[in-house]
C-alpha cells in the first residue's frame, strides 16, 4: 500500500497539508473522499491539478505524490496518511516498517560500525565513487568486512534512489558490525548488516544560505586521532552529539571543535573554511578532522578559479580576524558563517569568495555525477 493508515475519526474538511518540497490542498465532499487536490508548492509545483472526483486519499494521491513531496503526513481529523519509503536491508528493498534491526546489534549497541552521506542532484548522484571509496576506508580501518564490492554497493545505493522515485536525495548507507552478544567482541558478529535509506535532509534553514550563520566554539574537544581517528566515519558520534548539544544550548545552529592544541578543527557535521589576507585556508587532515568529500570538491574549483587556499592550522583569533568564513559537508552543501563567538566575521555579510565558491559548487551539482538509470 502506497500510503498506511491510522485509526481515528474525521469529518470532511478543505485541507492544507505541507511537505519538505511541497504542499497540498485536499477538498473532501465527504469524509475519506477526495473531491480535487490543488498542488501549492511555493517552488516546484505551483500549477493546479484537478483529480478524479470521489477516490479515496489513497488513490487520488498515489499516482502525484511521490512526485510532490517525498515525506508528508496528511491529518484529516486525526487519521493520518504516510508514504511508505522503500529502505535496502542486506540485499533486499522492503518496506520501511520491515526495516529492522536486532537489538543485539553491535551498531546498535556499540556505535560498531561505519556510515556515509551521499547525495543526488537532478537524477545524479554526485561523487558517488569518492563516497564509496571513503566508506569502505573507514570499514578497513576498524577491520570491517562489507559483504558487497564497491560496483554493487553502487548499484545498491542507486536502486534505493530509483525505489523511492527520487531525482533529489539525500542517501544514508549504514554498515553495522552486525548481530553479536552483549559483549564488546567483534568476533561474535558474523556477518555486518548494511542498510541504505534514500529521503531528505535539511540542515540549516534556507534563508541561512543567504544571510549567514552564526556558530560557536565549544569546550568539547575533537576526538584525537591516536585514540579514534576522525577520519573514520563511525556510527560513533557522540564527540560531535556533545559539541551539537553545546551549541542548542548557547541558541546556534552550530559548534566549531577545537584540538587539543587549540586549533580550529571542524564543525559537528561540516568542514571549515575561511578566507584571510587573500588565502583561502581550511584545516589539515593531520589536526583531526573528516576528510569531506565537498571539502575536496571546494579546493578543486579554488585551483580552477585560481584562488589561493592552504591546508593549514588556525586558531579562534584567525578565525575573528577572518574576512570571510564558511562550513561545508554533504548534507549541509556550503553555507555562509557571519559571527563566531559574537564576533562579526567581515561584514557581517557572505563575502563575494563564498559566493562565488557557492555559485561553482551549485553548477557543479547540477550537471555532473553518477546516473540514477
């Protein structure tokens, strides 16, 4: 079934109900019977669809809806509809309420295990190999078996995009140590359980991409490298759950992790970068950080652009006295940051090597990447 319900009582109403990309208004004659669907999203669909008089939610909405918005919960008195998602569990696409886990899994139990972040833009998925190849990194570092090469872990990550009839996406790929006893042993795991989810993501709201962040620094430490190395991305994520905390509770959206030496090493999910006397500059691999992804795809476009930059070490003074300051990551793409600490960074405005950095990185996504066919 395309959409589950709940039980509850309802009484027929005209009906707005919002999306993550889109709204819709349904107007119900009577109760569970849809007269038309007017499609109201400010940015994808903003013309209006007249349906067949007289279907159910269910079938009036299962042809568009997958189209409109990818996760909606449609209240109609207090019965609720959801989209069911199409989740890949060790080899097999099922639905998202079959997608579970044991409790005895050391994922679960332990944070034993690697993830990524990936994304598709307009039917690509962008980077797909370096993801790729990122993940079965970190799963050699902490001597984790993936049971799938890199071409069908993939293929996989793309059949789940097609699953969910997906143009645009956020995609999670989970690997687990997998089913073991309540002991730390890895040996007691057999076999890891890889698991890849296809939905949305929002980080930071959009006007924020205009305006500008502000972000802290915190007192939590970033893990040092000879105890759990950064670089692998571990389910573990309590280092980077701690400074998040953190920041929610100085009223941010964002912390900025510091070294043990008391430099500038990351965000809690996003690289760093600033501009400074002419030079882009981001911190080095060495200090502890992830290596992202699109913090790779930035220094490329620099060196295209011929913009100066440096992998180097800077401290919360550098930061101060930057001229402009921005995070970058999957999930959050590029985003401008205009005061740290409650000191203006610049202008207190994005700068123009940040925006041209965006404007690159945009037109990048939206034309290169791995197909979803």
């Amino acid at each position: 079934m395309f959409f589950s319900e709940s039980r509850g009582r309802c009484k027929p109403v005209k009906h707005v109900v919002e999306g993550r990309s889109g709204a819709v208004r349904l107007n119900y004659s009577k109760p569970n019977r849809v007269d038309t669907v007017t499609m109201i999203s400010k940015k994808h669909y903003p013309e209006k669809i007249m349906l067949k008089k007289g279907g159910t939610a269910e079938e009036t909405l299962r042809p568009f809806g997958r189209r409109v918005f990818l996760y909606i919960d449609i209240y109609y008195g207090r019965r609720e509809w959801k989209v069911n998602r199409k989740i890949f569990m060790n080899g097999r696409l099922v639905p998202e309420e079959e997608a579970v886990v044991s409790v005895f899994d050391h994922g679960y139990l332990y944070g034993d295990g690697v993830f990524e972040g990936i994304r598709a833009y307009n039917g690509r998925v962008f980077r797909l190999e370096e993801h790729t190849c990122r993940l079965f990194d970190s799963a050699k570092s902490i001597m984790l078996n993936i049971p799938y090469s890199k071409q069908e872990m993939n293929r996989a990550i793309i059949d789940t995009i097609k699953a969910n009839n997906l143009q645009d996406a956020y995609i999670r790929v989970v690997v687990s140590r997998g089913t073991g006893d309540l002991g730390l042993d890895p040996r007691k795991c057999k076999e890891a359980q890889v698991v890849i989810i296809a939905d949305k993501i929002t980080l930071y709201p959009e006007e924020l991409y205009e305006k500008g962040l502000n972000v802290v620094t915190v007192a939590t430490r970033r893990n040092m490298a000879d105890a759990l190395d950064p670089k692998i991305k571990s389910l573990n994520y309590l280092n980077n759950i701690l400074a998040k905390i953190e920041a929610n509770r100085a009223g941010v959206l964002e912390a900025l992790m510091i070294s043990g030496q008391g430099y500038i090493c990351e965000g809690t999910g996003d690289n760093i970068f600033i501009h400074r006397k002419g030079k882009l500059i981001t911190p080095p691999p060495y200090l502890g950080i992830l290596e992202g992804v699109t913090r790779a795809v930035i220094l490329e476009i620099a060196e295209e652009e011929n913009i100066p930059f440096q992998e180097a070490p800077f401290t919360r003074h550098d930061l101060y006295t930057a001229d402009e300051c921005f995070l970058s990551g999957t999930a959050a793409e590029l985003i401008p940051v205009i005061e740290a600490d409650m000191r203006v960074i610049g202008t207190g405005e994005p700068g123009p090597v940040t925006g041209r950095l965006i404007k690159r990185f945009r037109e990048r996504t939206s034309s290169e990447g791995t197909p979803v066919a």
